[in-house]
C-alpha cells in the first residue's frame, strides 16, 4: 500500500510540474476526432446538411491513478444557405487539475471548384482551469509555482480554420486558439497557453460497391512541443461497419471498431495501446463516441465517410 501511495504522489507531483511549469502541449488528444471535427476546425461546423449531436468520453492510461479523462459534447448544423455552426463543451481532468472548455463555432462555405467547397470558420468561447491541491495528499505540499493557483480561472479562446472538401476527400487547417494566455504567474515565471495548429486530411477509396477504404492523417504543431502525427486506416463495410487502426507517431497503437445502429445513430469505439507507459501500471486508453443525426431531407442515406 505505500508503494502505491508513493507512486501515486510522484505522478501527481510530475503532473503539477507539468501544468504549472512548461510551456506545451495542453488540449486533450482524441483517437477519433474525425466523428467531431469541428473539436479542432471550426470551419467543418454544418458542412452537412443535417442536425448532428454526438458526445464522448475518453479514459486515458486506465489504472493509473489520477490519469487524464475527457468528455466531449458537441451539437452542430447547416444554419441556412452556405453558413454553419456548431456548439462544443469539453470537461479534461488530470490528477488535481480540471478544465472547463466551451465555444461556438461559424463557418462559411463557397464552391470553389465545381466538385469542391472552401469553408472558412470561426471559433470563439473560453476555459474554466480549476486545481484541487487537496487530491493526492498534497496537503503538506509546498511549492512556489502552487501557491498563486487560483480556482475557476478563465481565459478566452478565438479560434479560426480553412477546410476544403469534396463528397471523396477533405483537407483542413486550423489554430484552435490564436490568444496567448498567462495561466500562472508566480516569482519562477509563467505558464503560457501556446497557440495549437492543426493539419488534417483523408480520401476515401471505393474499394468494391460494398467496401470504402479511407487513408486520413493528422499533424499537430504547439509552440514549445514536439510535432504530433497521426495517421490511420479505416475500412467501412455496407455503410454499416466501420473497422480501423491508427498509429500516434512514437505514442500509441490503436484500434477502432464502429456500427451504424441504424443511418442515424452511430456507435464508436477505441482502443490505444500506449508506447510510451509500462502495460504492467497502465491498461491502456478507451475511447467511446455516440452520434446522432436528423434530416428533414426523406433521401438522406448513410453520412459521409468523414
């Protein structure tokens, strides 16, 4: 039992040194971003002409005490004409720390080609950072960089991205927030909120009339981190089943596995194997996605594959 104790008081503590000094890496990861998009682009808001509403919930490194946990809500639609928007609130909890993130989000298509459209968007909201210094008996803990936290702190959020798509493929960049924030400040300096850029594409192949093979990528750039890369392969069968994997450059292996319960609910799930954590202490990270979508249209079939 104090073995545990101990373990859990050095991750807790590496976690505080984490959020409290470097400047890096802050927003949460998602293995299937692809179903919410708009999460990291807000120009994907309403580019299909359907009331989309989908949450998920994300356990990340299970077993591990304190580890990070995310759930994401998310309600999107075509506003009228070309314009669209969507409404997303996320919840990230690690360790003694937990974020509030909510925004709305714009966008604007135009035909730019005769088979494609160039959407411009918009994001806007704010954070809600919260620290419990009271979990993980942090108690008799002292540190300078602890002493100047402060509960509910708000910072804004505007965000802004470009996405070109057709019925077969996609291409997008994107910043999710373009405001740099002062999170700490204390006598050993500050804790900044770096700007986070995202490039995203995928194509999906018509592999026989029943199967659709989509190759898709994602990069992401943070001021003061490493490059993230994600690349995976996903198989969609009788627009029914979709089976896949993905591989986080030097961080994860994982598998995705969803159903179309019926053309308007969609069930997904996946499953990362870590690279960078013992499988002895960590049982690796679940992810689960729920999607629902309405149409007015009679002749709306199966989404697109992205």
């Amino acid at each position: 039992m104090k073995a545990i104790k101990n373990r859990f008081q050095v991750f807790v503590l590496a976690v505080l040194t984490c959020v409290l000094s470097m400047q890096g890496q802050r927003e949460a990861q998602y293995t299937q971003y692809m179903y919410n998009t708009s999460l990291i682009n807000p120009a994907y808001a309403g580019n299909e002409d359907v009331l989309k509403i989908s949450a998920l919930h994300r356990s990340q490194w299970v077993g591990v005490n304190g580890a990070p946990t995310t759930q994401t809500l998310n309600i999107e639609d075509k506003i009228v004409g070309n314009l669209g928007g969507s409404l997303n609130v996320s919840k990230d909890a690690i360790g003694p720390v937990s974020e509030v993130l909510f925004d709305a989000n714009i966008s604007y298509a135009v035909q730019l080609t005769s088979t494609g459209k160039l959407a411009f968007g918009l994001k806007a909201g704010g954070r809600l950072l919260d620290i419990d210094l009271n979990k993980g008996n942090l108690r008799d803990y002292q540190s300078p960089a602890a002493t100047n936290v402060k509960d509910s702190e708000f910072s804004p959020v505007l965000g802004a991205g470009l996405y070109y798509y057709t019925d077969r493929g996609y291409l997008g960049v994107s910043a999710s927030n373009l405001l740099k924030n002062n999170y700490y400040d204390n006598d050993n300096g500050s804790n900044l909120d770096n700007s986070h850029f995202y490039l995203i594409g995928g194509y999906v192949f018509d592999l026989s009339e029943s199967l659709k093979f989509k190759p898709a990528m994602m990069v992401k750039a943070v001021v003061g981190a490493p490059y993230s890369f994600d690349f995976s392969a996903n198989f969609m069968y009788q627009e029914c089943l979709v089976m896949g994997a993905a591989y986080r450059y030097n961080a994860a292996v994982s598998g995705l596995l969803g159903i179309h319960v019926t053309k308007q609910f969609f069930v997904g799930y996946a499953y990362d194997y870590d690279l960078e954590l013992n499988q002895n202490v960590s049982g690796g990270s679940h992810e689960i996605f729920i999607g629902l979508r309405f149409s007015l249209d009679k002749s709306y079939e199966s989404p697109r594959f992205f």
